[in-house]
C-alpha cells in the first residue's frame, strides 16, 4: 500500500531485494489496488493512522515495467486488483501482467475474474487457498472483533471425497485449485502441516469430487481478507478538496434535532469508534456543548488528535449581520471547547433580530450579505476557522458573495437527496470549486417532530428509503437503500451529513465505500428527480421568512 505510488515502486524494489540479499525476484506484485501516503522508515500503513493517497494505476505500472527492464524482477503482475482494474492495465501495459494473486478457495472460487485471467495468460495464484484459519490473530493484533470465519476443513462433503482418496481436507482443497489451473501458496509453520501440503500429486479428483466441490460456491460472504480492518479509516480518508487544500471528509454525522445529552453523547462517541471523523452541528442545534465535551474528552484521552478531525458549525439567523459575526463565532468555539473550527457556515440567507436580552429571535430584518461575509473573513483571518461557507443560499445569492468575496466560499450545505437532486445549483458549486454538502440525504424521515414543535401539523413526506428503484439497486449489491442514496451522492462528488443516533444505522452509514454504483444505476437514479415539491426542509414554520427579500427557494 505505501510504495503503490509512480514515485515510490522503486525504492520498495530495492528495499525487498536488500531484505532478501538477492539481486532479482522472479515474480513483483502491486500488493494491492489503493495506495496510502508514506512517512519515511514506515513498514506497513497503520490502521489508526491511515491516509489515502492519489493512485494511478497506469503511472505505477510503468514503473513497474521499469524493473523487468532492469533486471530487478523476471515478471511483474497484481495482487487482490479486479477485473475492472486488470484490464485497465492490459490495455495500456508493454509487458503485460504475469500473475495475479487473489484470496481463492472453494467457498469463494470467483470464476468470472479466474476465467478472465486464464483467457489472457495471466496465472491465478491462489492465498488463504484453505480459509485463513489464523485470521482472528491477525484482528486481534489491530485490536478488532474477530470475525465469523469460513470453515472448509471440517466440512463434511470435503471429509467424504479426502476419506474416498485417503488425504486430509487440505490435500483435497488444494488438489481443487490445481485441477483448475490455479496456483496455491498454502501457510503453515508446523513440519507436518507443509509435507502434508506438498503431497498433492500422487491422485486426482474426478468428475464427480470436482463437481461436489464446484457446488461448494459460497460467494463473498466468505471472503476472509476483506481488509475491512483499514475501512473504518478509508472511510475517513475519503475526502472532497476544499478551497486552500483543506480537505471535508465524504460522509459525516449530522446532529440536528439531537440535544437530548446522553442520546447525542452515545451517537457521537459510537461514531468516531467506527471511523467517522467529520462532525456537523450549529449554534441553532443547541447542542454544541455536548460535541464539544465528547470531542475534548476524545482528545484529551489520546485517542484521537484535534487535526483528524473536521468540524462544522454555523453563524445562527440572529448572528447574520456584520456587527454580530464575531459574537456568535466566539460563543460556538466556547460552547465547543475548541481554538478553532475547521468550517464556518452562514446558516441561512435570511437575518433575524438579536435582543442582548432575550437573546436569538427569528424575526426577519434586512440582511446585507457582503458586510456578512466581509466578517466572515475576518474570522479566517483571526484563525477561528479554517474555512467559511454557506447552507441554504441560491446559486444567485452565492455568486454575489463570490464575485465580491477576497476568501471565496469553501462550501454550501443545502438539503439535497435523490428526489431533490437540484442539479444546477450543484453545477454552479463544482465549477466554482465550492464543495457542496447534502444535508437530510435521506429525506429527514423525523421532520414532523420538528413541525410538531411548532405546532404545525405533519406533512406528507418523500419515502424514498422504500423507493423500488432503490430497493432494486441496494439488493444488487447486497447494501441497503439508504447505503445506496449515500452512494449515489458521493459518486456525484457531494459530501452527506446523515444523521442517526442508533448504532447500527451509524455504522450502516459510513459503509458506502467498498461498492459502486453503474453508470446505469447512477441514471435510473437520476430518473427519480421530484423537485421542490420533494423539499422537506422548506423553513415556512418560521413567520415571514417566505415574504423576506433574500428567501432562498421559488415561490
């Protein structure tokens, strides 16, 4: 992972070749498709500390190429790459993959990528050919669960066929992979367990004990090395770029409507545990003292540093006035606990005014956007924020603050979803380098609590978690609509903030990066477009908000 990078094949060629005390291997691998940033003297990425970095596939293998021509390694091939990716390289290699080795046995044979290798003369080298056994160790050793692990050499079809031939399961196992024309590399320590291994070659299985084994096929659900020891941390490694070279990890945790102490602090604490490093809230949410007390308790314990995560909050309407800036950014780094937050929303277009008494109101006043955020730079400049940006403006009042700005937006935080997919404001924000953030990117299901606080009365709302489109989709790909509605966001570059307090649904959330969506799927989606009769969060519960001059949506 750390030498998959143009720059780097090299220095790891040598650094193997010293280790080894030989002056050429006969086989290079590319270890694995993703690359993460090296620090100098690092042996291996750690899973606490992980950053991915760019990786291009067609620049390594060039370098790679460069080490058949320097006598470096004999051949040069791929380690747990797809298909997809294979192919990439086939048709752009001069020397074409040699080998690829994979996680193969007889609960996960994976036909399609072994008969599209084999059909290119790329030798299938089979790892883990009998199940990893010793897995849960390696878990144990990062500190995580162990897993539920495939179990092939108790399996009672594979005892009959090993009795029948008078060898052990894993004689059997192995025999399998060689009939098909497949490489094993089986692991042991043990002397008798490595003989035992070897001693393939005096049977064969027939038709039939090959065809019993072929029925086997469990699929996916056994695959051992899934390296979902690192997705917690690839999770929060994906990023969208902001303006400056900051970076806004893809998917967040949303808060709003949590403030009921115990319930946020155990979505919150839940959340960083599972990989989540991108926390958004608000001075409105009233909540910000509790993210603030679970955050510093994070950081003050060790387990985690204040620069690994990315923190939003926003200036409240009352605070939207150039005089009051300042005022509310002091309060939110106070309520938060921080010397600074990574990203600095103005809330909403409209202002409201502020009684030193009574304190915030959401009654409507004349709102000047460039004195706002002439204050808003001010804040950047004090080291408050790292960034500033905005939530609920149009493309129309963003490009008045962009035009006049000296620090231009860095964000807009809009609600956005596949039934409200507002394609041109999301245009508008790409090409203007401002990275747009979807809040509610599951529709805000628990909207009529919100109304009924108000005493408003509940409205019908879009279900787009039951939607058979989606349903359809998420079967594909054994993930759940919700999974593929975030997916489908950050295949369209924009960031979600959905938000949950349960556990499961939290952890449900940020496993949206070990898939992706087809270019059809990705259109059958597009296809679900509602418009702004699909808009939950419309602010009408707040008097005189609809009739105000800076009102953000149509009317």
């Amino acid at each position: 992972m750390i030498g998959v990078h143009q720059d780097r094949v090299e220095q790891f060629m040598k650094k193997s070749l010293d280790n080894l005390q030989l002056d050429y291997v006969d086989l290079y691998l590319i270890h694995f498709p993703v690359g993460v940033k090296y620090v100098e003297g690092t042996v291996r990425p750690d899973a606490e500390r992980l950053e991915l970095d760019d990786t291009d596939h067609i620049a390594i293998w060039k370098k790679m190429e460069e080490q058949v021509n320097a006598g470096r390694t004999k051949t040069i091939g791929l380690s747990n790459f797809n298909k997809q990716q294979i192919d990439r390289i086939v048709k752009s290699a001069k020397i074409q993959p040699a080998c690829l080795q994979v996680e193969l046995h007889v609960f996960l044979q994976q036909r399609e990528l072994v008969q599209y290798c084999q059909q290119r003369g790329i030798v299938v080298v089979a790892y883990s050919p009998l199940g990893s056994p010793g897995f849960n160790k390696f878990l144990e050793k990062l500190g995580q669960k162990p897993k539920q692990l495939p179990d092939m050499l108790h399996d009672a079809t594979i005892t009959k066929i090993a009795q029948k031939h008078d060898k052990s399961n894993a004689q059997i196992l192995l025999r399998y992979l060689l009939q098909r024309g497949i490489v094993a590399i089986p692991k042991s320590v043990t002397s008798k367990r490595i003989k035992e291994n070897i001693d393939v070659f005096d049977f064969a299985l027939d038709e039939g004990d090959m065809k019993a084994l072929d029925d086997l096929e469990v699929g996916e659900d056994a695959r051992v090395c899934d390296f979902k020891h690192y997705k917690k941390n690839m999770a929060a490694k994906i990023f969208m770029e902001m303006p400056g070279g900051f970076k806004v990890p893809a998917i967040g945790l949303g808060t709003w409507q949590v403030t009921e102490p115990s319930e946020l602090e155990g979505a919150l604490n839940s959340a960083l545990e599972v990989g989540y490093r991108h926390i958004d809230t608000a001075y409105v949410y009233e909540n910000e003292q509790i993210v603030g007390r679970v955050i510093n308790q994070w950081i003050s314990s060790g387990k985690i540093r204040r620069d690994e995560l990315f923190i939003t909050t926003k200036l409240p309407p009352s605070g939207v006035h150039k005089d009051r800036v300042e005022l509310f950014m002091k309060k939110s780094l106070e309520n938060l606990q921080l010397d600074y937050v990574d990203l600095y929303l103005v809330h909403v277009p409209i202002g409201t005014r502020y009684d030193e008494v009574k304190g915030n109101t959401m009654d409507p006043i004349e709102t000047d956007h460039l004195s706002t955020w002439k204050a808003m730079e001010q804040q950047v400049d004090a080291g408050r924020t790292k960034a500033i940006g905005l939530s609920n403006f149009n493309a129309k009042q963003i490009d008045r603050i962009y035009r006049a700005a000296r620090i231009k937006p860095a964000c807009l935080q809009v609600e956005l979803h596949v039934y409200l997919q507002q394609r041109e404001l999301v245009n508008y924000c790409h090409q203007h380098n401002i990275v747009v953030v979807a809040y509610s990117p599951l529709g805000s299901p628990a909207y009529n609590k919100f109304l009924e606080g108000f005493g408003k009365e509940a409205r019908q709302l879009p279900d787009m978690l039951h939607d058979p489109v989606i349903t359809k989709i998420a079967k594909n790909h054994k993930k759940t609509n919700a999974q593929v509605m975030l997916r489908y966001l950050v295949q369209n570059s924009i960031v979600a903030i959905p938000k949950s307090i349960r556990l499961s649904r939290i952890k449900e959330n940020i496993d949206i990066f070990d898939f992706n969506l087809s270019k059809e799927e990705l259109k059958a989606m597009d296809n679900l477009e509602v418009g702004e009769s699909a808009r939950v969060v419309n602010f009408q519960v707040f008097t005189g908000f609809p009739e105000h001059v800076e009102w953000p949506f149509p009317k």
